[in-house]
C-alpha cells in the first residue's frame, strides 16, 4: 500500500514539475506584472495625495494675495504653480480665482490656460464661458463664439444660451436674441438670482417671460 501511494505521489510530482516547466515562466512573469501594477497604483496614489497637498498649499498663498489686494505678488506664484501642478484641480481653481480679480488685459490669458489645460473639464468649460464673456466685452464677436462652442458639459447650456443671445443683440439679430434668451430662462433654475438677468434681457427684446413653458410642458 505504501509503494502504491508512493508512486502516486511520485506520478503527481512529475505531472507538477511537467507542468511547471511548461508554464512556470509564464506564471511568474504574469504575477509580477499583477504585483507591479499594485505597487504602481499604490505609488500613484501616493503621488497624486502629495501632489495635490503641496498645490493647496500655493492655493491658499494665492488666495490670500488675492484678498490683500496684492496681485503682483499672486501672479508669480500662480505661473509656479501652473508650471509644477499643471494636472491638479486646485490650479484651474486658482486660475480662475485670479482672473476673477485681474483686469480684462491680465485675465485674458489666465482664463486660456484654464480653458486649454485646466482640469478637470467642468473648469475648462467655466474658463471658456468667462472668456466668452470677456471677448464680448471686447465687441470680438468671433472669438467669443468659438469659446461657446468648445464648451462640452450640458450643465453650462442655458448660460451658454444667455451668451449667444447676447452675442445675437451685437450682432443686431432681435430674433435669434429672442430665442436664446428664452432657452437660457427655460433652462435656469427659477431660484437662480441670474434668471432675473436674463428675464430683464427677454423683457428688452419684447418677451414676457411669463409666457414662455418648457417643450414638455407644451404638451
């Protein structure tokens, strides 16, 4: 009986080495792979919690220039921090807030930075909505629609609606501006301070805004 388990296990230790021969290699080299992957994914991890801590920090150096009305001092730090934590979240945030309190002239280029490289794409769309804003200040009618047009969140299409009305008052387009402007107020949410603008704006181009219902509620 011993003899016979003897040879059994032998039988099983030869298909085992058999086996490993065959695949072992393969084995191996899948495992580290698997345990590579983890140790980068933890390292990242790491990384982008170090990363993101040190952009805070120069955020609420930024922050703080901004609110002692010292900009000279902000913009430096700002153009570090665009060039260290371009990635960050913070940075577009940041970005944003600067230009906020920068003339035209200053704003101009910090709100493309954002709009092109800002993260993550809810900003990038702000960037462009402000830009749009600022061009239209400018009377820059083209430039202000191609910043309209890159704007990708659904989340930003009544306001984007307000600006092409706005964009069709310069361009003298009473009708076009009158139907912007009801998509806008359509799509605003009525507790919104802004959806008294844009009523102001309908009510400029002959529209009552008491008259206007959304698509499903026509039916």
């Amino acid at each position: 009986m011993a003899s016979a388990l003897d040879l059994q296990e032998q039988e099983q230790l030869d298909n085992l080495k058999a086996f490993w021969a065959k695949w072992g290699n393969l084995i191996t080299t899948l495992a580290t792979v698997v345990l590579l992957a983890f140790a980068g994914w933890n390292a990242w991890n790491w990384y982008q919690r170090e990363q993101g801590l040190k952009a805070s920090v120069m955020y609420e150096a930024i922050e703080q220039a901004i609110e002692a009305k010292q900009l000279d001092k902000a913009a430096p730090l700002m153009a570090e921090m665009q060039k260290q934590f371009a990635a960050m979240p913070y940075t577009t945030q940041a970005t944003l807030v600067l230009a906020q309190a920068s003339s035209a002239e200053k704003a101009q280029p910090l709100l493309e930075w954002a709009a092109a490289q800002g993260k993550p794409q809810d900003l990038r769309d702000l960037a462009q909505l402000r830009l749009a804003g600022l061009h239209l200040e400018a009377k820059r009618a083209a430039e202000a629609e191609k910043a309209l047009a890159a704007i990708q969140s659904p989340a930003f299409e009544a306001l984007v609606a307000d600006r092409r009305g706005d964009l069709a008052l310069l361009a003298k387009d009473s009708a076009k501006a009158r139907d912007q402007y009801s998509k806008a107020y359509l799509g605003l949410d009525a507790e919104l301070p802004y959806r008294r603008l844009v009523e102001a704006k309908l009510m400029s181009v002959g529209v009552d805004p008491g008259t206007l219902v959304k698509p499903a509620e026509a039916k």
